[in-house]
C-alpha cells in the first residue's frame, strides 16, 4: 500500500437524511477498518437542521465545505411542495458545482448486463430546468422556466472535452433536444461545437437526448463521454446506472473550480429510512471515487476487493443485492473481508 500522508485530510460528511445516516455510517466504518487517512468533520443538514436553525442548509455546514473543499454527502430530504428549494440543488449552485461527473462502470463481483461499458456523464449543474424559476401565470396554468446561458454552456463544454483529454477517452457526445428547444438547446450545441473545435483529436458527436436514451440500451458501447444539460444527465445518469447494476453501482460527484462534493446518485429513500435495509454501497462507491481522485486509490483497491468477496457469497449483501443481511451487516463483512 502507498504511504499515508502525515496528516490526515480533512473532509466535510454529511450524512443528512432518509437512508442517509446509516449508509454513512456503515461507509466511515469501512474506510476507517481500511485505516483511510481521513479525518471527518461532520455537518448537520436537513430535518434536523432545519428544526434547529430554521433552514436544511445550515451556515456552518456550507462554510466546513467551503474549507475542506471535501465533502462525501449524503441526501437531504425535500419535501414534494415544499416552500424552498431542493436543497441537494441548492447546494450545488452556491457553491458554484458547475459540474456533475458520473463514471458508469460495471463493480467486480456485481452482476452487470454490460461488464466492460466504461463512459462517464458530465452534467450541467447549475441551471437549466433546475433553475427553480416557477409560476403560477394564471390559476391552472404554471411556467416552469429554463435557463440557458452560453457561460455555464461553455464552461461544461471545457471540463467535458479537458476531462476526456485527460482520460484518453476517444469521443464526447453532446445530448441535447435542439428540435424542440431551438433557442435553448440550440445555444448549448453552438457553445459545444466551439469547444470541441479546440479538441481536433477527440470525436465530437451531437445526438437527440430520446435517440440517445434508446442508442444506451441497444449498444451502450458507441458511447464514451456523454455531455450533457442537467436534466437529460439526471435522466440519462439513472438509465447508465441500470445498464451495469443499478444505483449502488455508480458513483457521483459535483465539482466546481476548487471544492468536490461526493455523493450517492439516488435520492434520499425515505421508505428505506431507519429500518437499516438500504445497500450501503450506494454511498460506498462514491468515497472510493473520492479516494482514487486524492491520491488514495490504493485504498479503494483493498475496498473493492473485500466488497467484491462479499458481493460474490451474497449472503451478507442487503435484500436488493440478493442477500440477507443489514445495512450495517453488510458493512460488518466488508470489514471481515479487509481483514
Ligand atoms: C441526482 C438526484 C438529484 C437531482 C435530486 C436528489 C435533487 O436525482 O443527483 O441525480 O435531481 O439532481
Ligand atoms: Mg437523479
């Protein structure tokens, strides 16, 4: 194993809510059996903040972000209908996550339709249909707006083209609905083509969010770096995720200029909440993420292998595995299985 860092480094968990609380804990508990140096600094979101202090998004909480410019998160819970914003979205725009990165690979031992697809989404993060711009114009009618700016398309259009360059990968896609939405669609296209036209050594290919959805599951493998506004990557994010196993399978991240949040790609499961039934490798895989990405990916190997050794007995993976055990069983044998 590589040399651990002197000092451990400082990262912001925020377990937050739903299923949050216990696939954090059963993830911490794996990365400290694996002596990951890494000291947490957990922050308080959701319910509990917002019955404390009167908002999901305490100060403190985007201030430990702000410093650690490390974060492993968790789902804070919206409420459908709720007064203020999502704020898993809220959080990613103040602090400016421009971007949404999903690598989609299929986990040794985790049974896959596609065992060798290895693409990456890179997602607008900002704006778009998630604006949060929406109105009642007249009762029974409501505007829903989404904004588009040539900024935040260009901006996703370098980090998808420098990331592919960077990884060595062969051809970015950028999925868009230009038909329909001529102006807005139509905006992100030009901004994309002006990007990849600096990137004459990597394949450019523009394709119809709906066609893209089919093209995914009848060959998958046409495909590399999939680029895209933040709606049709949340879409397209879930569809990638059922092409290799579902959605303990693929691991997230938001990242903007200087701070990376890591986070689990579902929502916050609340039906799941608190029966310590919800497979921890939901959360599990994007700390590995984060571990290879900080100069730490010796650890994530060990991880991976014991996961992958429990994965293949089954019996001590959760019910949606095919197994037994809990939540915090599962971790238990992840543990047994480093040892
Ligand atoms: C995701 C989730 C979020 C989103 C929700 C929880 C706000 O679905 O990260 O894909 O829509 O972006
Ligand atoms: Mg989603």
């Amino acid at each position: 194993m590589s040399a651990a860092p002197a000092t451990p480094r400082p990262v912001t968990l925020v377990p937050a809510d739903g299923v949050g609380p216990e696939v954090t804990e059963a993830t911490v508990r794996i990365l400290e059996a694996a002596a990951v140096p890494i000291r947490w600094e957990r922050v308080e979101t959701g319910r509990d903040a917002l019955a404390r202090s009167g908002t999901p998004l305490p100060a403190e909480a985007i201030a430990s972000i702000r410093r650690n410019r490390l974060a492993l998160k968790a789902r804070i819970t919206a409420p459908i209908g709720a007064a203020f914003e999502n704020p898993n979205v809220t959080l990613r725009k103040v602090l400016d996550l421009y971007a949404n990165v999903r690598p989609v690979r299929s986990f040794p031992g985790h049974p896959s339709r596609h065992p060798d697809l290895d693409l990456v989404i890179v997602r607008e993060n900002t704006e778009g249909e998630y604006a949060g711009l929406e109105h009642q114009v007249v009762p029974g009618v409501v505007e829903s707006i989404k904004v588009t700016s040539a900024r935040a398309c260009t901006r996703i259009a370098r980090f998808a083209f420098a990331l592919a360059a960077r990884e060595q990968r062969r051809k970015v896609t950028a999925v868009h609905k230009a038909n329909i939405m001529k102006r807005a669609d139509g905006l992100f296209l030009e901004c994309c083509r002006a990007v990849a036209a600096e990137y004459p050594a990597i394949e450019y290919q523009e394709l119809i969010v709906d066609n893209t959805c089919m093209q995914l599951v009848m060959n998958p493998y046409q495909f590399d770096v999939l680029m895209t506004q933040n709606f049709y990557g949340d879409l397209i994010s879930d569809l990638c995720a059922g092409l290799v196993g579902g959605l303990g399978v693929v691991p997230g991240v938001n990242v903007g200029d200087e701070i990376a949040v890591y986070e689990a790609i579902h929502g916050d499961a609340p039906e799941l909440a608190g029966k310590n039934r919800a497979n921890p490798m939901t959360l599990l895989v994007s700390a590995l993420f984060m571990l290879r990405q900080i100069g730490l990916a010796a650890y994530a190997e060990r991880i991976t292998a014991a996961t992958t050794a429990v994965l293949e007995r089954k019996t001590h993976t959760t019910q949606d595995l095919g197994g037994t055990a809990t939540t915090s069983g599962m971790a238990d044998a992840i543990i047994t299985a480093l040892r």
